[in-house]
C-alpha cells in the first residue's frame, strides 16, 4: 500500500485550507465573493500562488458546487436512513430535507441551485441537471423505489409534446443509467419519455417552490408557508396515485 509523499500531503492540506476559505466566503457572504483574490488575502499568499491548484477562479468554484453537492446528499442520505424502506416516505422526506436546507444555507443553494447561465457555477448548471452526482443519485434511487414498488399512475409516452422529446430522451438516458446503477429493481422499460416526463415536471415543482421560498418571491405575503409546501406535495402524490386523501 502505497503512502502520499510529504510533498503529496502538504498540497492536499494546501488545498483543503483553500476550499474552507472558500466555502467561508461563500456563506458569509455569497457566491460572487468567492475569488482568487480574496481567498489569497485570507490565507496569506498571493492569488497566483492559486494556480497550482486550479487552473482557474470557474474551476475552483466548480469543485466549491462538488463539495456543497456531496454535504446535501450526505446529510438527506443519514436522514432517510433512519427511515423505513418506503420509496414514496423516503422520497418525500428528501424533498422537506431539501428545502430545509434550502432555507438554512441559502448561499450554498444559489451557488448550486440558482447561479445563472453564464454566471458563478455555471460550468455545469443546476445539481439535478447532472443526475450522476450525489444529490442527483439520493433523489432519483428513491423516485426509482417508488417506480419499483408503487401502483403509480404513470403518463403516456405519447402524452409528450413533440417539442420537448429530444431533450427528454437525452435525460432519459441518464436516468436509466442511474436507477440501474442503484439496483432498485426499475424495470428499464418503465423509464420510458412518459416517466422522464414526470420526473422533470416533479423537479420542476419543487424546485420552483423551494426557490420563490428561499429568495421571497411569492406574489403576496405568505404566513405559512410550511403549510403550502405540505400542501403541493400532497397534491403531487394525488397526481400519480400515491393516495387519494
């Protein structure tokens, strides 16, 4: 078993110092603080003393999102543990633990979340455009026990605007890849444009929820907003047939 040389030890410590600083910045003060410059300052070195760890200020980043992707997946992932083996309880659960943490780490989330295109972490989009990464992989494995294991009432495939096929099927190949991967035991011809269609149109919910939440955009003042949370996903488990209450 080989063991990292005093040189390997000391880049990696280097680079953990230079992640904490960003991630230190990030909540602090928000994703656009996060430069080479002020984490330089922070540390004590100069900025281009950065380059020979990352090759630039949009790959730091990117591995800032990676770091941030993986504490979400990891957090949902000890919660739902505690659970019993129910898709349908598990899969909900990560959508309150999701918009929990939304609302605690609201600087994470629109590093991860909400950074426009062309903005800070746009090098690769929102975290469930990448359904291999952790978080993308803790949602879909429970959506994939509700497919395996639920009565659903799940859309046509000929129900999907022709428009919208194209994109569908390129994100239908990412998920079959992962619920595979998984081994939730989806048949692979359930994941037909039918039930890509839904699961965007789940995700697209939710995530529209937890956002206007987040950055206080609901057209008028809302009180409860837990109780209208609550409330759309009830309504999203009666459109698939999870229950009828």
């Amino acid at each position: 078993m080989s063991h990292p040389t005093r040189r390997g030890r000391a880049r990696a410590a280097t680079e953990q110092d230079i992640r904490r600083t960003a991630r230190k910045l990030l909540v602090e003060q928000g994703p656009e603080a996060v430069t080479l410059r002020a984490i330089a300052r922070e540390l004590g070195i100069t900025a281009p003393a950065l380059y020979r760890y990352y090759e630039s200020r949009d790959d730091l980043v990117e591995n800032l999102r990676l770091d941030v992707c993986a504490d979400l997946a990891h957090d949902l992932a000890e919660e739902i543990a505690e659970l019993p083996d129910d898709g349908m309880l598990q899969l909900f659960a990560i959508c309150k633990g999701f918009r929990r943490w939304a609302l605690t780490h609201t600087k994470e989330f629109t590093l991860v979340f909400a950074s426009p295109t062309g903005g800070v972490g746009s090098t690769s989009g929102s975290a469930l455009s990448r359904v291999d990464e952790p978080f993308g992989r803790i949602f879909l494995a429970a959506a994939g026990r509700v497919l395996a294991r639920h009565d659903i009432v799940l859309p046509s495939a000929s129900g999907v605007p022709d428009e919208l096929r194209d994109d569908l099927k390129t994100f239908q190949e990412s998920l079959v890849t992962v619920l595979v991967e998984s081994d939730q035991g989806v048949p692979v011809e359930k994941i037909d444009l039918g039930v890509t269609y839904l699961m965007i149109q789940f995700w697209a919910r939710l995530y529209g929820h937890v956002t206007l939440e987040v950055f206080g955009n609901y057209p008028i003042p809302m009180s409860k907003p837990d109780v209208l949370f609550e409330a759309m996903l009830a309504d999203l488990a009666r459109e698939i047939g999870l229950y009828s209450g």
